[in-house]
C-alpha cells in the first residue's frame, strides 16, 4: 500500500506535522468509523485540508468547512487550443471583464435559478424569517460569481489532442459561509447570525447527531449549498462557452468541501471531505494544479486502496507556502503589502515561461506556494487513473489585493 498507518490515521504522501496533529484531534472526537490524509494535505480550519473522516451517524459542520460544496467543473469542448491561441489576450480580457470575480458582481446581470424555489429554504424559516430573507438575498445577489482567494476560470490545451477544455473552481459564496458560521453558531447556543469568537485552527471538530433535529436541517442546509454551488460553476461555464463560441463535449463536475451518505465496507457513514476529491470506482473528477502546473482529469479505481481510501483523492496539489508568507501582510488601510516571500516579477516571470497568459491573482496563488499535482497524483497512483492531462493557457481570477471574506 503507498499509504502509511500514523495513530490510526491513514496517509498518503509526506506528512505534514500541523495537518497531522488535526486529523489525530479528528479522530478522538466522535462516533469516528477512520480518520484519512490526502497527499496534498495541510492545515485548514479543525479538520485539516486535505483530511477524509468518515463518522457513525454524525456530522461536522467545521469539517465541511466555511466554503460549502466548494469544487470544480472542466468542460471539453469542440474547439481545438489552437484555434484561441491567436487571440487568448483578447479572450482573456472578455472573461476577466464578463465574469464577476471578487465580492462584488462586475455586471448588473442577475441570474434566476429555480433552485431559490427548493423546498429546503424551509430550513431557514424554521431558524427564522430574517435569517431566511437575509440569506436568499445573498444567494441571489451571488449566483454566477467566482470571488476570490483561489478561485478561478481556467483555459487548457489537453495534451496529445490538443483539445480546449475550461475549468473552473469556486463554492457557495457568502451564502455556503452564512450557512456554515450559522449551524455553528447554533450547536454553540449563539445566535444563527451572531457573532462568533475567534476560533481556533486546531479546535476539537464540532459534531451534531444526524438524527438530531440541528444536524437533519444543517444537512438539508448543506445539500442546498452545494446544489447553489453546482448551479454557479454550470452558469460561469456557460458564460465562457457562449464567449467562445463552443459548445461543450464532455463534462466533470464535483464538489470536495461536502459530506456524503456513502456505504463502506458493509456500513452507511458519513464521508466528510474537506478539500479530497470523492474516487468511487470509475466515478470522474477535475483536480486542479497551480496556474504554472498541469491539472488532470481522473477516474476512480475499484482497488483495495482505494476502498481503504475511502475512495476519496486530492483535490489539488496542495499548499506548501502560506499566503502571508508568500505575498506578504496586508495594510487594508494604505493598500499595501510587506514582507513576502514572492514577488510579482517572479510570478509573471514563472506563468510565462509556462505559456499561461494571466489576469489578476496575486503572489499568493504563485507556482511557488504549491506543490507539483504530479507529486501528489503519483501517491494516489493504486486507486485513480489519469485520463486526460490538462495545461494551463489561460487564468483569470480576482485582483492581487481584492477583499473577499468568502475566500477558500
């Protein structure tokens, strides 16, 4: 097995340390069926990104994470690569200028949705009619954006056919991070839209019994985040097709910020991925690498590892650099930064020498905070298989200094 057994937590790739400790801190609390780490693992908020852990009959609304149904979507389409090729500057500019990135929305259009007439808003009346208002209007207000942090629309030119593909990578916005900061403002006896303390990165996960009545509505809350989130990556898709002028061939579309009903080795639990990628066998997922990197889609093997994992994967190559230590601290007040570790010479020098032609990001999303996706598909190697490989000729996401308190 490429995977090594660490007080019970299973782990695939190098370990990290502070992840690590997390996902041991994961597994003594709870009904806990296995705690697991994906190669492209590192610290997040209580459960470590990165990090799988499948429960008895509960739910963590701080493994799910603030960022609800966060995932990706690659379309192939019936253009070739080269074809764009000519003109990706114009084209880029089109999609960072029709596309809203950021906190805002760069156009007036307001997208309609027959999901903001599913059933499970009821969830939110029973909290509360202005907790339900408050909520809709975001959603509606955000439908259709990609905010910021490391999010984004991507071009690529799968390798050996040359084929275009367009990635893209986002959640449920501030209505997923309403949602999330709500149910565990509840489960703490707080207000569904008080304030909460400063939490703690390795705080014990917070758990609600699924047949409680708290975690049956924050489970219905939550399949109606990641419906929105679905709803919002096929949107921008489909603005970028019809920029393009394609249409779409193939589609992958998954979340890996969720927690799903799943049977493992003869038993229901309750997967909760935070930044792992769902591997079943022959089931399909995009995984994105950095802007000077390869992304991929995979399938799913049926293998013994891959049911020791859970059939979960990466969801990306993973963090080695944080983002102050990369772009440096931020002044809000005078707009400007200090002490980073990477300049922005040195990331266009970078996205260039790799053929990307960019707009916005910062250096915080730089080649060189992440690892290679190669580095960590090839720990994976026993339960996916890789079918198309995907380089990078295009990347929009939100400017450098853009404030989004909805990122990641």
């Amino acid at each position: 097995m490429a995977y090594e057994v660490i007080d019970g937590v299973r782990v695939w790739g190098k370990p990290d340390e502070g992840a690590l400790a997390q996902a041991r801190i994961c597994a003594s609390h709870g009904n806990v069926i296995q705690a697991l780490l994906m190669a492209d693992h590192h610290k997040g908020y209580s459960q470590p990104i990165g990090g799988v852990v499948a429960y008895d009959g509960q739910i963590s609304p701080s493994g799910v994470g603030y960022d609800i149904g966060c995932g990706n979507k690659a379309v192939r389409t019936n253009v070739q690569a080269a074809d764009i090729m000519p003109r990706i500057g114009p084209v880029m500019d089109l999609i960072a200028k029709r596309v809203s990135f950021g906190i805002g929305r760069s156009n007036s259009e307001k997208v309609d949705h027959e999901l903001f007439d599913d059933p499970d808003w009821s969830v939110y009346l029973a909290v509360g009619r202005q907790e339900h208002d408050k909520l809709k209007a975001l959603a509606r207000d955000q439908l259709g954006t990609v905010g910021s942090g490391n999010h984004y629309v991507d071009l690529f030119e799968e390798t050996g056919t040359g084929r275009l593909w367009i990635g893209n990578h986002f959640g449920s916005r501030g209505f997923g991070h309403k949602t999330a900061s709500g149910f565990l403002n509840l489960a703490a006896g707080r207000e569904f839209l008080g304030r909460a303390p400063g939490e703690s990165m390795d705080q014990p996960p917070v758990l609600l019994d699924m047949d409680s009545e708290l975690g049956d509505m924050y489970y219905r809350a939550m399949k109606l985040a990641g419906r929105y989130a679905y709803a919002g990556r096929d949107y921008v898709i489909s603005q970028v097709l019809s920029l393009l002028g394609a249409e779409a061939e193939l589609e992958v579309h998954n979340h890996h910020n969720y927690a799903w009903k799943e049977r493992h080795h003869g038993r229901e639990a309750i997967v909760v991925r935070k930044g792992a990628t769902p591997s079943a066998p022959g089931q399909l997922g995009f995984i994105g690498g950095s802007m000077g990197d390869i992304s991929v889609i995979v399938r799913g093997k049926e293998t013994e590892e891959n049911r020791d994992a859970f059939y979960s994967t990466v969801h990306g190559a993973g963090r080695i650099m944080s983002r102050t230590q990369a772009a440096g601290k931020m002044n809000w007040k005078t707009r400007s930064r200090s002490g980073g570790q990477i300049s922005p010479e040195q990331m266009q020098a970078a996205v260039r020498s790799f053929g990307v032609e960019l707009r916005g990001a910062g250096t915080d999303e730089s080649p060189f905070v992440y690892r290679r996706l190669q580095e960590v598909l090839d720990a994976h190697a026993d339960t996916i298989d890789v079918l198309h490989v995907l380089k990078p000729i295009g990347v929009c996401m939100a400017g450098a200094d853009e404030f989004d308190p909805y990122k990641d």
